[in-house]
C-alpha cells in the first residue's frame, strides 16, 4: 500500500492564482481530512469528509473548497491564493469504523503564496 | 467543546535524560487521545493511542502514556532519551464516536548530548 499520497510537494503561487492540492489513499477509508499547519499553532482542520460524496468544513475553511467523488481522491482548492494560506498542508485518512481509527497522514504540501 | 493543551512549545533534555511531554484534555465524554510525531519535513506518524482498553499505553520507540481522568491529563513520557527522539510531538483527541480529531499546539523536543 502506498497510503496517503500528496502532489504536489511544494508549490509557490502568486496571490489570486488558484491550484488544487491533490489527495489519494488506497486503504479504502472512508474518512479524509484536510489539515493546515502553522508554527505555535498545531494543526487546524480545513474540511473533511466521511465518504463519497459528503463534506464538511472545519476550524478554518473559508478560501478553500472541497469535493469527494470517489473514496480515494480528496482533493483541495485555492480558489484565490493569498499571503495568508502559507503554510504546510497535510491530508490524512482513518476508517470510521473499528479499534484501528487514528489517522494516517501524507507527507505535505509546502505552499508559499507571493 | 473538547479541546487539547500542550504545556510547553519547546522541551530540552540531556541524552539519557527522561522525556516528559504534557498534554491536558477537556471533553464531556470519555475521549480517544493519540500522541503523534512529527519528523522535520515529514507527515505525523502515530506514535500510541488510548482508546479505554488500558489506562498505560505502550507505543512505538520506548514511548508511553498514561490516562489519568482525575487529572484530565495523558503526558507522553520516555525514560531514556535517544538523540533519535528529537522532533515534534502532538498530543490529538478523537471526540467519542465523532471522526473530527483536535490537535494541540506540538512540543518541539530537543535533546542535548
């Protein structure tokens, strides 16, 4: 199993550009969870999903948007980058049934927003 | 609401030293508490988890935590610190049958040889 991929691994916009952040995992789980993280402040969830088809926001949601149209893919959207989405980005993904229901999480996106 | 404090942002201690990491809770209901590390440039990795089975958990690396609901407190502790163990540790909560997970603030270890 690869787990919980992430694409790209660093990435550099200037402000108003928009891109998507890209998330699979190939456990067959059904939540999946965007998270940002910030130094001093741990990480803070952008939305989530519990499975094909069904989102939620989180803590901080607002300048991004999300959909699940299959159970693999989660992937996230800056639809209008600005200074303050720098950060790192992190998916993560956990059954939602089970004793087994920590999260599993990618290795991060860098983004740095000019 | 349910909530994580991590007391202390940045935590030294000499190699061989013990390793005590801090991590209070606030939930209404009884909670499933994770601590996490996090290598530079690297995702988090689960380091132990409680989920009410046991009050001592054992984890990966030496690593254990135990709940204390008195105290609402689950501090990670290691007796020995290994020059390996230097990175960042979070302290997470799972609410009840909720997937949401919070996240402390992280406890950047370093340890001094």
């Amino acid at each position: 199993n690869a787990g919980v991929t992430q694409t790209p691994k660093f990435q550099v916009l200037k402000t108003g550009q928009s891109m998507t952040l890209q998330c699979a995992q190939d456990m067959n789980h059904e939540y999946m969870s965007w998270y940002r993280q910030d130094p001093g402040m741990g990480l803070r969830l952008i939305h989530y999903s519990v499975g094909a088809g069904i989102t939620d926001q989180g803590e901080v949601p607002n300048g991004y948007n999300v959909s699940r149209s299959t159970t693999e893919d989660f992937p996230l959207r800056l639809l209008s980058a600005a200074p303050s989405q720098t950060s790192v980005y992190f998916c993560a993904s956990s059954p939602t049934s089970g004793d087994r229901r920590e999260q599993y999480f990618g290795p991060g996106t860098r983004l740095t927003v000019t | 609401a349910q909530s994580v404090t991590q007391l202390g942002s940045h935590v030294s201690v000499s190699e061989g030293a013990l390793v005590l990491l801090r991590c209070n809770y606030s939930s209404s209901v009884p909670p499933y508490l994770f601590w996490y590390v996090q290598y530079p440039n690297q995702g988090l990795q689960l380091l132990l988890k409680y989920t009410s089975a046991a009050t001592l958990v054992k984890g990966i690396n030496g690593f254990e935590a135990e709940f204390k609901k008195s105290e609402t407190s689950f501090h990670l502790t290691k007796p020995s610190a290994h020059m390996s163990d230097a990175a960042e540790y979070f302290c997470a909560l799972r609410y009840g049958g909720y997937q949401k997970v919070t996240f402390g603030t992280g406890t950047k270890l370093q340890v001094i040889p």
